[in-house]
C-alpha cells in the first residue's frame, strides 16, 4: 500500500484590494424653524410642556406679593399693639391709666352696641366735614385769584400773614363769645382752621405754573378761562390736593378741642366726658376711632386726587 502524500501546506490568502474611498456625505439642509402657535394652541401647548406658568400660579405669585406688602405695612403696628396690650399686663405701666388694648377693644365695641359711639361719630363728622367743603369752597378759587392777580396779591399778602401766624385754638375763645357754644362756633373754627393750608397752597401751586407753558397758551392766544382750565388748574391739582389733605387733618383736630367745649355729642366730648367720669377704656376708644376715622378721610383725598390726576407720570 502506498503511503499517503503529505498534506500540501495551506496557501496564504492574498490580501484584499484597498476600498474605494467613500464619497462625502452632502451636509443636510438647516431645518425650517417650527412657526410660533399662537391662540388657544399656544395656551394649550404651554400647559402641556410646563414652560409657562399657568394662571394659577401668577394668581398665587400676585397674593403672595400682596400679602407680603401688607404684612410690611402692617408690621408697625401689630408691634404697637402688642407693646400696647402687654406693658400693662406686665406691670410696665399702670394699668389703671393705660389699659390693656383688649379692654379698649371691648370698651370701644360696647359703645358701638349701644349706639353712643354713632351718634358722637356722626356729629363730629357733620361739623368737621361741613367746616371742611365750606373752606375748600372759599379757598380754592380765592387762591387762584390771588396767585394769578399780582395787584390782589400785593393788597391781601400782609393780612394773609397775620392770620395765617394766628393759631385757630388761640381764637376758639373768640368764636364761642361772638358766635356761642352752639353749632355755629364750631363749624366757624373749622372753617378759619382750613381755609390757611388750601388756600396758601393754592397760591403756591399757581405762582409756580411752568411759565413756558403759560408762554405757549398766550401765544396760542387761549383766553383767561381756557387758560385755567388747560395749563393752570392740571398742574396745580397736586400742590392744592396736599392744602386740602392737610386741611382735613386740621379739620378733626381742631373740633375735637372744639367739642371739648360746651358740647352735648361728638368724639371730643365723649373724650372729655370719658375722662371725668374716669372711664378711661372709653376714652382710649374714641381717641382711636378719631384716629380711625382721620386715616380713612385722607385716604379717601388721596383716591380723589389720583383720579383728577391721572395725566401724572408715577415716580
């Protein structure tokens, strides 16, 4: 038998051509950006993916900021009110002379039962608000005259700076001997207290017109009256609204001195009566229903003065 041939040994593969080199890739074209939806997709859409805030969260953002203002503003006095309730429980000050805000707060919603504090609330505010408009009334249009008329200035400025250097309370016992210790004299002191702040300030505001804008209107050749009602009145308003707010404050000030005299109803003699009798949680309730209702009179001017003035730019 013959032997087996040996095993040819394996032949090695050839190696493989070189590829062919890729062609480059054409770059793709830029996408077109996606129109801007608009309407109620877009509210839709921004709801969907949470990129906006929806309306009840700005809702909760613009609480949030009204509540934290008003805790800013009211910060002062809460503390005030506390310091007020806990001196005299800890022994600070005599409670007998400064009770505790508590007490005054318990006072002050007995009288509102009973109806004493209406009937003293609304006498005052008769003679201080009639007092008042009668004042504005007269000064107002006394000022303009004033600011505008150099002649009128120049006769009435020294009498002005007698009366307006003579306290209202220093006459009170003048108005009570000429005109008694009726309603008269009251509203008369009210009127006198008043007048001085709206009606300096009235000349103020017309003596500091912007003379380049009276220049234009003359030259425009407006009238006296067109003139008023176009250049001088507007940029007078906030300089006689400040007279007028100052004048109200005057106006509760004066009668609650006024009141203390000679009279059978009012803040100022519930003060005056609360005193004497020593009841003093009811005199602390109508000293804070004055101040009550002095803060909500000059708020109520400041509401009347932005709608006369809404022309003016906000700071």
């Amino acid at each position: 038998m013959a032997p087996a041939a040996p095993d040819a040994p394996a032949a090695s593969a050839a190696p493989a051509p070189p590829a062919a080199p890729a062609p480059p890739a054409t770059p793709a074209p830029p996408a077109t950006p996606a129109a801007p939806v608009t309407g109620p997709d877009a509210a839709s859409a921004s709801r969907g993916t949470g990129r906006a805030p929806s309306a009840v969260r700005k809702a909760a953002g613009a609480l949030g900021r009204l509540l934290r203002a008003a805790a800013l503003r009211s910060a002062a006095l809460v503390a005030l009110l506390a310091l007020w309730e806990t001196a005299p429980r800890f022994g600070l000050v005599d409670a007998t002379f400064l009770p505790p805000v508590s007490e005054v707060a318990t006072a002050w919603w007995d009288l509102l039962g009973n109806g004493q504090l209406g009937q003293h609330t609304r006498a005052s505010l008769a003679r201080s608000f009639g007092g008042f408009g009668i004042a504005v009334v007269i000064a107002v249009p006394l000022g303009l005259l004033i600011g505008w008329y150099r002649p009128v200035a120049a006769l009435l400025g020294p009498l002005l700076e007698v009366f307006r250097n003579t306290a209202a309370l220093a006459l009170l016992p003048v108005f009570v001997l000429l005109l008694g210790i009726g309603e008269t004299s009251k509203v008369s002191i009210v009127v006198y207290a008043c007048l001085w702040p709206v009606l300096l300030n009235t000349i103020s505001a017309v003596g500091n017109a912007d003379p380049t804008l009276v220049r234009l209107a003359r030259s425009m050749d407006l009238s006296t009256p067109r003139l008023f009602q176009k250049v001088i009145l507007p940029s007078s308003v906030p300089a006689i609204f400040t007279g007028i707010r100052l004048a109200g404050a005057v106006s509760i000030l004066v009668l609650v001195a006024a009141e203390m005299i000679g009279a059978k109803a009012g803040l100022g003699y519930l003060i005056n009566a609360s005193q004497y009798n020593f009841a003093i949680p009811q005199m602390y309730a109508g000293i804070i229903t004055i101040s009550a209702v002095g803060v909500a009179f000059n708020q109520l001017l400041v509401t009347i003065e932005r709608r006369l003035s809404t022309w003016r730019v906000p700071a």
